[in-house]
C-alpha cells in the first residue's frame, strides 16, 4: 500500500481432414480453479475475523505513509455486521473512527503466518468509504519481507482508492527499482456512480510471468517481466504473497482529512475468495492409425501450467465425437505420447487430451479421431491441430 481474471489464452483451431480442410476458430482455456482459500465473514454478527484466517498489524507509527490513524484490535474498528448488501446478508465492516481527542482508529488485518499463496485468482468483493484523506487498500506482500526486506519482497495492491475520488481504484506492483511513487500502476474508472454505493469486485489474476487486476471482471492492467523497468527485477515468481486489508486515515498519497470528511467511515467487505487456476489444455494433437492395428497420439502441451507443477495427462476416448458414448479416461504420464492398442479394426475412435496437476484439471484438447485398420491394411485418420 505505497503511493503510487481473467486470463485468457486464445488458441487457434486447425482441423485438418485428409490433408485438404482448413477451419479457423477460438480456443478458449478455462482460467479458474477451485476455492483453495476464503472467508465469507458470516460468524455472528459483533465478532471479530476468524483469529485462524487473520491477525493483526497495531499501531500508530505511520506505516511508511505519515498516516494518521492507530491501528487497533477493537470490535469497533473491525467486525461482522449485518448487510442485505452481502451475499450471505453478512460483511466485514473495517471502521475508522475520529476520536474525541481529535486523532483516528482503524483496521489493519493480514493472513501472514496463516494463510499465503503463489499464484492464482485473489479476489474480494467490497463497498468502499468516500471522503478527503479516506484509503482503503487490499494487498498483499512476500513471505520473504522479513528477510529480503521492502521492495526486494514485492507488493501487489490489488485495490487502492483515494477517498476524494470516489469513482476510481488503483491497482499497483512495487518492486525493486519501481516503487512507492515509481510503481507500475492502472487506473480503473466507472462508467457512472462512485465505489461507495455499491458492492464491486476486485481482483488479480496471478500466473508466472503475467498478473493481471480485474474489477467486476475487466481486466484493466496487465503485467510480465517485459513491462517493468530496464535493469529491474521481476519479484512475483520468489515468494508466496499473504493478503492484507486496511482502511488508513490521511497519507502522503491521500493527504490528510479536511472539514468536509465525516466519520465515521467503513470499508465492508463480502468476501475475499482465492482461486487456483486450471492449467492450459494441450495443443496439436494428433491421432494416427499407424497400420498395425493401434492408435499412437502425439500432441504439445501449452506452456502455462497453472502455477502448479504437471503431474501428466488424460486421455479420454470416445466412440462419437460428443464424447458422451463408451467415454473411457486413462492418466498417463508427463510424455506428450501414447498408444492405444485397446482398439478394434474398423472401428472409429475420438480422442481428447487433458492437462493433470495437483491443483486442478485443464479443460480438453480439440478432438482427434482414427479408425484403425488390421495391421497390414491402409490407415486412416482425422486429426485435429491447436496452434497456441
């Protein structure tokens, strides 16, 4: 929180039928996985967050930012309420608050310790405070900070809002050689109304080598290694990031309160979900009924994994091409080939290809097709390809 989705691989299909048709069209790979990590804030209503999702940051030292408020634990400053607004009629309601003896309290929490992860869909749905010197923020830093220190460690601020502009959020990413004021920033403005009259969603979407923030689903920024600085380093690849959300008060990005805000103010928060992402179906496949009375498939994985490691493939066979008659499902290793020699001659088979990983499953290949023949006999085949 210094000054300063989904992602959508395309692919092209090339089907190819005797060596002669040619069809062009989009391949669409399914981005979000499963819930890996949430809170929807729905304990009874006057409680304080889960102590086994989130802990506090206390104080009034500034935070980096001269801001103003003190940070505390206090019900007042940070519990459930009830809102018809929320999904389960419940929010977070993170609150500022002016003193009587004219200084601030308000919120800081954060999963560090509890909850961290590297890569994915990280999302909240939340209705934002207005006024002069009002700063909600929800970001996330390194694992690493303790030991790299900032901004060796990264930042990525998911959602910043100055309270004076009621009707735009930043999304920012700091890191060594572009931060604080220097940081990669976007802008995403509404088409009308302000932030504070409605629930919105904001996200990013984090995959090696490319991050990209939503809100309400539109993508507004998209970062890789090839955006940043000259010179500079990408840092999003070193560390699990922990998630923080705060309300300051006043600031060196914001400026301070004036006569014109009023408090107190609140930052509800929905919900804040973290998604894994499915990895990348796999492309060029191709089915040959090779004259020996077998099936070999061949096809070329697309790079992106998801963020977790492939642990293989699956091959799925059909005898019609909707796949919804004699469908079998083999997993097979990390090769990028197979042969199946559970075929009858004469007999036509469809075939689909998925990506494995321990998080999650990609959505299918495009479909091959062969009908093997007695060995010694022709061949035939229809084979699929997807250039990616």
């Amino acid at each position: 929180m210094k000054a300063g989705l989904k992602i959508i691989e395309k692919c092209i299909k090339l089907q190819i039928i005797s060596g002669f048709a040619l069809l062009l069209s989009p391949f669409l790979h399914a981005s979000t996985g499963n819930l890996v990590w949430g809170d929807d804030f729905n304990q009874a209503v006057g409680s304080t967050p889960s102590s086994a999702n989130w802990t506090y940051d206390l104080g009034n030292n500034g935070w980096g930012n001269n801001e103003l408020e003190n940070y505390t634990s206090d019900a007042a400053n940070c519990s459930v309420v009830s809102d018809p607004d929320a999904t389960d009629g419940k929010a977070l309601a993170i609150t500022a608050i002016k003193t009587s003896s004219g200084g601030y309290t308000s919120a800081r929490i954060k999963t560090e310790g509890l909850f961290s992860t590297t890569y994915g869909l990280i999302e909240a749905r939340m209705k934002l405070p207005v006024g002069q010197g009002i700063w909600p923020a929800f970001w996330m830093l390194g694992n690493n900070i303790n030991t790299v220190g900032w901004p060796q460690c990264g930042e990525l601020d998911i959602m910043e809002n100055i309270g004076s502009i009621p009707n735009k959020i930043y999304g920012t990413a700091h890191g060594p050689g572009y931060s604080g004021s220097n940081g990669i920033q976007g802008v995403y403005t509404l088409a009308s109304g302000q932030f504070s009259s409605a629930y919105h969603t904001f996200a990013i979407q984090w995959a090696p080598n490319k991050i990209q923030w939503l809100c309400d689903g539109t993508v507004y920024q998209t970062l890789t290694p090839d955006n940043i600085p000259s010179g500079t380093t990408w840092v999003y690849n070193d560390s699990p990031f922990f998630l923080i959300l705060n309300l300051a008060v006043g600031g060196g990005w914001p400026g301070n309160p004036d006569s014109t805000t009023q408090f107190p103010q609140t930052l509800y928060v929905d919900y804040v979900h973290v998604y894994n992402l499915t990895p990348a179906a796999p492309a060029q496949l191709g089915a040959d009924a090779n004259g020996l009375g077998t099936v070999d498939l061949s096809w070329t994985p697309c790079t992106y994994d998801g963020g977790s490691a492939i642990t293989g493939y699956r091959i799925e066979r059909a005898s019609d091409s909707a796949f919804s008659q004699n469908l079998t499902s083999t997993d097979v290793g990390t090769a990028t080939g197979y042969t199946d020699t559970a075929v009858t001659p004469g007999a036509t088979y469809y075939y689909r290809v998925l990506t494995v990983t321990a998080n999650a499953v990609s959505a299918p290949s495009p479909t091959a097709s062969a009908t093997p023949v007695t060995p010694g006999g022709a061949s035939g085949s229809t084979v699929y390809f997807s250039v990616v």
